[in-house]
C-alpha cells in the first residue's frame, strides 16, 4: 500500500531542479508505475521546468497511463508553442496514445502545424484514433513490450516485406510505423538490422521513434548504427538524445564509450540523455530490480553510522 505521503516525497524529487536528473526521471517513472490522480497531478506540475528533455518524457509518461485526466494538460502543452518542439509532439504522442474519442478534433487542428514533428505526431495520432474507432474502440492488442505504441503493428512478419516498407519514404508515415513495431516485435538479428537502416531515412520524428524502438528491442546488432547517429552533429537533437537513450537500454561496452563521448555534448538535450542513459546503463548492468525504485528508496533504512575507530572493539 502506497500512502499520500510517500506519493509527494516521490512527487516533490521530480519537480525539485536541485535534484540531479537521473533521481527526477526515477521517480517519474515511479509515479508512472503508481498512476492515478495524485501522480498525474505531480508530473503535470513539472511542465515548467526548463529541461526539455524532461518534459518529454513527462508527456511520455502521462500518454503511458491512458487516463483521460491527464487530456487538458496534455491539450495545454500542445497548444503552447513557447514549448520545444520535441515536447509538444510528445503531447500530442501522448493524446493519441489515451485515445480519448473527444481529442480527435484537437489532433485534427495541429496536422498541418508549421512545425513538421508536431504535424506528423498529430497526423499519426489521428490515424491511429481512427483506427481504434474503426475496430469498434476495442483496444490494440497488447504487445511484448506492454508499451502503447503510435500505431499498431502490422500483420505481417516476413522481416523483408517489413523491411521494405520501413524504408519505403513513398508510404504513408502510419504504414511505415506500423512496419516499425512490427519488426521490434518479431525481434532477432535480421529485424534490429532492418530497424538501423531506418536512422539514414525519413523525417527527424521517423528516425527518432526507430531510436526508441531500438532501445526496447535491446538489440546489440543495433549499437554501431546508434552510436553513428549520435555522433552525428547535424542530426535532429531529437533523433541523437532517443539514440543516447537506447544505448543505455541495451548497455553493452560499446555502448558505453559511445555515451561517454557525448557526456559534454554542447547540445543540452544531448548531453542530459546521455547523463539519463550512464544511470540505465548501470542499471541494467547490475542487481537491481528495476530502474523506478523512487518508492524502494524512499522506504530503505538510513545507513548504519560509522561508529568511528573509538567504538571498535
């Protein structure tokens, strides 16, 4: 049983800018993994931080919930375009992913939005509600990543023929999606390869949403692929800080000098991903059980004192 108590010291760790990063993302994504009102209201809070990095995987987090009370602050961060703009597509990600029939007409109203990664978000996420009305509002099926995806995968799984789609720019956008998540579900060597070719094409929000499927397929087969396209300066920082985090998800040695290269990227975004991905690195190199320990922490008893050399016996 989680109290009141414990919800706002976990709450109060993320919105303190004192605190270092990787303590804020941990206990965003425990109050992900706690959901329900309180958390809700506690990472809606952090909006106004000034880490961009944050907020989008703020929006992330609440789009994960599927919980229509996050809609109008989600609706609000879209709306504003004092945002970044990888945080207001992830709002607009994040209202596709609740599905609320009511946002539909919200989405429809940013499809052509002068930022390109917030129009492609919308456009996807529009599909992507017409698609579940299309289906009678029966939920997509659940995947082996338990995450909810932009757009369903696709039925096939000949990892050629998905190949090919992926890669193939004169699809629309949600069919080369539904590719993507298609061939992270199949899995395996040929597919992680497949997926790597995908960061040389498409738009920023294509080659971005290929790093993040790559940090979840956790494949080691994808590390020189992602390791390039961080090292890429002219890359999308959208696309470079997704690559930094998906190689502290698959946390190989090589993934390691890549991400310690980047530490003091002059890119901010950049550079906090890379800080973000050092601690899921060690992460999953270690014991521990799982990365949002927020609550573990909070409920560990304080370390014995030393007893100094007096005491000893």
């Amino acid at each position: 049983m989680v109290t009141e108590q414990e919800v706002e010291a976990i709450g109060r760790s993320l919105v303190d800018p004192q605190q270092p990063l990787q303590a804020r993302f941990r206990a965003l994504f425990t109050l992900r993994g706690l959901g329900g009102p309180a958390a809700i209201a506690w990472i809606s809070r952090a909006f106004d931080d000034d880490s961009a990095l944050l907020k989008h995987e703020l929006a992330y987090c609440l789009g994960q919930l599927q919980d229509p009370r996050a809609v109008p602050v989600l609706v609000d961060v879209l709306r504003d375009t004092r945002q970044e703009p990888m945080v207001r597509h992830e709002a607009g990600e994040a209202l596709g992913a609740i599905g609320s029939p009511e946002v539909l007409e919200v989405l429809k109203e940013f499809e052509a939005d002068p930022v390109v990664e917030v129009a492609e978000t919308c456009q996807l996420a529009v599909r992507r509600l017409e698609w579940l009305q299309q289906r009678g509002g029966a939920p997509a099926p659940e995947g082996p990543y338990l995450s909810v995806d932009p757009a369903p995968p696709a039925e096939e799984r000949d990892v050629g023929r998905l190949r090919a789609a992926l890669l193939d720019e004169a699809r629309p956008l949600f069919d080369r999606y539904r590719a993507m998540f298609a061939l992270r579900d199949t899995g395996g060597e040929e597919a992680a390869l497949a997926l790597a070719e995908g960061l040389r094409c498409g738009s920023a929000l294509f080659r971005h949403e290929v790093g993040y499927v790559l940090g979840q397929l956790q494949h080691e087969a994808a590390v020189p692929a992602l390791a390039a396209a961080l090292a890429r300066r002219a890359e999308s920082p959208m696309v470079r800080h997704e690559c930094a985090e998906a190689l502290g998800a698959i946390a190989r040695p090589a993934c390691l000098a890549a991400l310690r290269a980047h530490a003091g990227d002059p890119e901010r975004v950049v550079r906090e991903s890379c800080a973000v991905a050092l601690d899921l690195y060690a992460h999953e190199s270690g014991a521990a059980f799982q990365y949002a320990d927020g609550l573990e922490r909070l409920r560990a008893p304080p370390p014995d004192p030393d007893p100094g050399p007096d005491s000893r016996v």
